[in-house]
C-alpha cells in the first residue's frame, strides 16, 4: 500500500488521536493549575507562619524603643542636657565676669545683667530649635524655670534665688515619689510601665517586680534629696556661683547615674523572668 492510498477511517483515527492527546495534555495543566490556587489560598506553611510570627514580633519590637533609648527621650539627650545648662553657666559667667570679681559692677547692676543673659540664651535655644522645625518641649520647660528664677531674683536682689525654684521642684519630687512608696504604689514602677511596658501596670501583680520598683523609689528619693539639699546648702550660705556650678557639674551627673542604675536593675530582674519562658519552645 502505497502512501496516501490509506484507508479514510485510519486517516481519521490518527487526526482524532492527536486531538484526543491535546486534551489530556490541556486537562493536566488545568489540575497543575488548580493544585496551585489550592495551595495559594491554604495560607503559608508552618516555617512560613513560623517567619511571619518572628517578624511580627520585631515589628512590634521597633515600635518600643529600649528602655535606656526613652529614658534618652525625655531627657533630651545629650543636646537636652547641654541646652538646659547653657542658660544657667550663662548666669553665672555673667555674675562672676560682670560682679566684683573681674569688673566690679554693683552687685545689682550684675545680677540685672546676669539675668537678662540667662533668659535671652533660653530664648535663643528655643527660636534656634523653632526655626530648625526641632521639638521646643525641654527648651520650653527650661525658659519657664529660668523665668521664675529670674524673676525671683530680680525682686529679691540676691543672685541665689535665681536657683531656689529648681531647688523646690527637686523637693517636692522627692516628696511625691516617697509618699507613693508609703501607700505602696511606687511611682517608679508606673513610669516604667507607660515608658517600657506598653502602658500596662501588670507589674502590681509581681512580687518581685514590685519590691524592686519600691526600692529603686526610695533610690530616687534619695538621689533628688542629696542634689537638692546640696544646693539648700550653698543656697543658705548665698554663694550663688557655687550654685550654679554645682548645679551644672554635679546635679545631672547624680540624675544620670540613677537613670541608669534604674535601667540595669530593673532589666536585670525582667531578663532573669523571661529566660524560662524562652526555653519552652526549645524543651518541647
């Protein structure tokens, strides 16, 4: 038999094969095509679930810097401290420079002066930081003491009672965080709790947690004490310049290292609770 004298109907057998194997070939990459979506709309596996639990929780993690980066915050940092120092090294330059110890103006004279020099430095920091569009809020708090020690010292006439109002905050913040130690709430535990604990107060419910916050208080009472009855001291004994100088070199140096001892014993106990809780994943 020659080629194409083939029969009709086996001509026909081959064309309806070829189709036949086009259909099964489009039937399998419809199922491939399927079992695709199937596995889409499943979700992710359990090593996927696994990463997006662990980024999840970085996530949240970012959202709250550490403890010592807030504590950094609302201090201002380090350009907060210096800012909040300048007015007052600016008062006692121009007391020392201007009185009689270099130029010998009448102690009034010098006081005006050294006044007007402090309050025209907190102004200046706080229209620098307005025109660089920077937060003025540690600028502001430190114009609205050095404005009612200014004034205080300008009605008196005696250059250390431009220091006596920062020297009754100080008391009274002793005051306040000694009492919460009395009626057994300390103050120290509801500000780590709005600052490092998301805002919650679990921490009334642990014992530990709770002795630790209440001594640490008491550490702060008597931190706040020593800076402010130093101060009382020279304040006493009218030795402005020694105020200031006191005020600048010792005052934060104290209210640093409290921060920071605050920060290492109370992560020291937080850390110590957390440990076992890491484990049980691994022992399971």
């Amino acid at each position: 038999m020659t080629p194409g004298s083939e029969p009709r109907h086996v001509a026909h057998e081959t064309v309806e094969e070829r189709l036949a194997g086009e259909v099964e070939e489009l039937e399998e990459l419809a199922a491939e095509v399927i079992v695709e979506e199937m596995e889409l709309h499943d979700g992710p596996g359990p090593l996927e679930k696994a990463q997006l639990e662990k980024n999840a929780e970085e996530d949240e993690e970012e959202e709250f810097p550490p403890l010592s980066e807030q504590i950094a915050e609302q201090l201002g940092g380090v350009r907060g401290l210096i800012e909040s120092s300048l007015p007052v090294l600016a008062f006692v330059l121009f007391n020392v420079v201007l009185g009689d110890a270099v130029i010998g103006l009448d102690k009034r004279p010098a006081l005006y002066w050294a006044i007007a020099g402090s309050v025209l430095t907190a102004l200046a920091i706080s229209a620098y930081r307005l025109t660089r569009k920077q937060p003025i809020r540690h600028a502001v708090n430190g114009l609205f003491g050095i404005a009612i020690g200014a004034i205080w010292a300008w009605r008196s006439g005696k250059a250390e009672n431009f220091y006596l109002w920062g020297i009754l905050v100080t008391f009274a913040q002793a005051a306040v965080v000694l009492a919460s130690v009395a009626i057994r709430k300390p103050l120290i535990g509801y500000v780590w709790g709005v600052m490092a604990n998301k805002g919650r107060q679990d921490w009334l419910d642990n014992r530990k947690l709770f002795r630790t916050f209440q001594w640490l208080s008491l550490v702060w009472v008597v931190s706040l004490s020593v800076r402010a009855g130093v101060q009382l001291y020279l304040w006493s004994q009218h030795e402005a310049n020694a105020l200031g100088i006191v005020r600048i070199l010792i005052s934060w140096p104290i209210y640093a290292a409290t921060f920071a001892y605050s920060a290492w014993a109370i992560h020291r106990v937080t850390s110590t609770e957390r440990a076992p809780e890491d484990q049980q994943p691994a022992q399971a």
